[in-house]
C-alpha cells in the first residue's frame, strides 16, 4: 500500500522537494500483520532503518520495543516515549559514555560483542553499583546463504566468535557486576526466501540451548535477529509472511517448550518502514546526451543512496510519475543534483515525457533514506520529512537552513575546560 498521488501532490506543493513522506497507517498496519502472523515473537524496531522520533512513536505505541546501536538513538527512543525496559542496545564501538547511559536508564539489556566490551561493562556497573543484564552476540560457525548481505557465520567485527562462547561465560560468571539475560545473532539482512529465516531461526535455537547448557542460567530472551526483506523490483518477490508464519509456528513453540520462561525477539527495520515511505523529487531540467534522455531531478542519491550510488539497488525501487499524461514510455535516466557520475537513481526507466516540474515518486524507501545518505555532500543537507495521518500532514524533520548549516561551523577556541574529555577512559 502506498499514498495516492493527490496527497503525494499536496505535500509537495507545500513544503516542497525533495521530500521523504510517511504513512502512518501503513506502519501501524505493518506492524499489527506481523504480531497476528507471529504472535509468539516479541518483535523490536531497529532503529537504523530510520531514527525519525515521529517514526519511533509511531511504531513502538504498537506494543513492541527498540533496538538502539547508539547514544543518539538511546534518546531518541526516551523522546518517542520507549520505555527503558523496552530497548535493547547493540553495536561493536560502545563507547564508556553511552554505557554508562544504558546502564543508569535500565535498558532490557546491553548486547556485548567482544570480551573487553564485557570487561568493560562490568568496570562500569561496578562502579555504580548495579548487577547489569547482558545479552551476548555470538558470531556462529554456521553459515545459511539466502542473505543479499551476510553478516555472521564469517571473520566479522560483529558479536563473540562461537569457539569463545565458553570464555564468555566464565567471564560473567567471575564477574561481580554482570548477568547473562540473553543472547543474540544476526545472520544478514534482505532475506526474501522463508525458508531461510526457517533455517536460521532453527540453528540459532540450538546454539541457545548450547549456551543455556553451558551457562546453567535461564536466559530472559533469545534474539533470533530478523533480516526480512523487501522487493525492490518485478525480479524480486516480496517475503511470504504468512508461510513463514506457518512453518515458524512449531519451531517456536518447541523453543518455548524447552524454555518457556526464555521469549524469542525478532529485530525488524526495512521490513517494518520501507513500504511506509516514498521519495519526492522534482523535475528541474530536461536534456539529451549523445541520444539518451536524461532528466535532472533537485533530489537524487544525497538524500535517497540507497536508490542511486549503491548498484545493487539502482535499477530496483519502483520510481514512477506522479499524476497521469498521456503519450507513450521513454526510456529516461534520472539523475540527482550531485557532481558525480554515480547519481543517478534511475537507468533508462521507462516513463511518459518527462518535462520540468513534473513529480517524480520513488516508493519503498522508508528506511535507509537520508540518514543512510551523504546529504552533505555539496552541502545540500537533510531533506524535510512528512509523515501523513489519514488527513492529517505534519513535518517530522524540517529541512535544513542555512543557521543549522553554517552554525556548527563558527570558530573557537580549544582552550577552555569544558572543551576537554571529560570520561576517564577504563583500561
């Protein structure tokens, strides 16, 4: 489900291009199919598919929780009104600052991916005074292909290397100051096969009840990661929720026969903001190059990179006119404002006659959109971002100023006290 064009159109008028724009009935949809699909899951939302506090709320007064891999979005999620409990906190660079946050707020848990981090961790609630709920991301010896982008089962910077899980544990057991609550492992991401969330899912239960086995604790919740995709083109095929749902349903219930006390987390990002959002960019110029139309658009890969620079996609989102002409297709290029041969959102689309000012729409793009995007790059900054409610049209983000630019910019001097690192750094 997408906006229609008359409301794609009345954004645009108003506020003008390019613009990201939201639908909120879409999120909330989006997430009410996947609790009625998976109702055993605990389902959080990561938010590196897209920070935007409005997007945040949205989704999380659905019922689910956030998985945050930075200070930033720590806050964010305090301002969309998450509660601390409900986050939990991942990431290969935690820096002492943001770990002494996580641990002063309570979140459900700090997700460690190195031995030092756990030392670390401990260093802090010790100084504070506190057990800390840990969750280990373990890196597993496994491998299950079907992932556009595989990120476990392989020499990675990411979690605790399986052959370490044992010293994990014993390094928590000895520690005075920490608690294992969890474990987690995330094999890729854009996963539109089932079967191979299936497959995943069944293998990381088993290392659950590995590292259950070896620890003798009882662990609060197994996060089997997430990954579902989205089709970006007639090539691919959207994710059958529903079968996954039918096959997934006995694995999971024999997970909780095993450990009933033990929930099963599901991180989703893409799958829960892409179809929500849409892309608008308008017409400046038309030209022909050497006998290929091209169409110069004020909006290309600064704001929308995963559309433009990133080849994998280029040639995949469903880019189209907004509002009806008449004529027949053209193969066109649309190219963004950069200067650099690489932005070019589009490769020969075909598309009817394309003419300055005309409304360009590029659908699915709720996550990894300006955030994932070199929107500095020839400074052009953050382009503003809508989220439509039914009738109702509000600005989540404004564009960027020229204060907001050239603020940040003012020199000053490095002398003062309040300029020096403050944190102590822990050996």
């Amino acid at each position: 489900m997408t906006l229609p064009d008359d409301i794609l159109t009345r954004v645009a008028d108003r506020v003008g291009t390019p613009a990201f724009v939201y639908d909120a009935v879409e999120l909330r949809h989006g997430v009410a199919r996947l609790k009625f699909v998976l109702p055993d899951v605990d389902f959080f939302y990561s938010l590196k598919a897209n920070p935007n506090v409005s997007v945040v709320r949205t989704l999380t007064s659905q019922g689910i929780g956030a998985e945050v891999c930075s200070l930033f979005e720590i806050e964010a999620c305090l301002a969309a009104g998450v509660a601390p409990e409900r986050i939990i906190f991942v990431g290969p660079a935690k820096s002492q600052q943001e770990i002494e946050l996580a641990i002063s707020l309570g979140l459900k848990a700090i997700v460690a991916e190195s031995l030092p981090e756990l030392k670390l961790i401990d260093t802090v609630a010790a100084r504070k005074g506190v057990c800390q709920r840990v969750a280990l991301r373990i890196n597993p010896s496994f491998h299950t292909p079907g992932a556009r982008l595989s990120m476990s089962g392989k020499a990675t910077q990411f979690g605790i290397d399986e052959t370490e899980i044992e010293a994990a544990i014993a390094l928590i057991a000895e520690a005075d100051s920490l608690r294992l609550s969890g474990l987690h492992v995330y094999m890729g991401t854009r996963i539109l096969d089932y079967q191979v969330i299936v497959e995943n899912s069944r293998d990381i239960l088993a290392l659950a009840r590995r590292v259950t086995e070896i620890s003798g604790e009882i662990l609060d919740f197994v996060d089997i990661g997430g990954g579902f995709g989205v089709a970006h083109g007639d090539h691919e095929a959207d994710l059958d929720l529903e079968r996954l749902g039918e096959v997934l349903a006995p694995v999971l219930r024999a997970a909780k026969q095993d450990a009933p006390q033990t929930s099963i987390a599901i991180e989703l990002g893409r799958y829960m903001v892409a179809r929500a959002g849409s892309f608008l960019a308008r017409v400046r110029y038309t030209k022909i190059s050497k006998g290929k139309r091209f169409a110069i658009l004020d909006g290309g890969s600064n704001c929308h990179s995963a559309a433009g620079q990133a080849a994998s996609f280029r040639r995949n989102f469903p880019i189209s006119l907004v509002g009806a002409k008449t004529g027949g297709e053209e193969p066109w290029s649309l190219a963004g404002p950069l200067c650099t041969p690489t932005d070019v959102i589009a490769h020969d689309l075909k598309i009817q006659n394309l003419e300055a000012r005309d409304l360009i729409r590029v659908d699915r793009s709720g996550a990894y959109g300006p955030t994932a995007s070199p929107v500095n790059f020839l400074s052009f900054g953050m382009p503003i971002e809508v989220m439509v409610d039914g009738t109702e049209m509000v600005v989540i983000r404004e564009r960027l100023d020229l204060a907001g630019y050239l603020g940040p910019q003012v020199p000053r001097p490095l002398e003062r006290d309040e300029d020096r690192h403050q944190l102590e750094e822990i050996a």
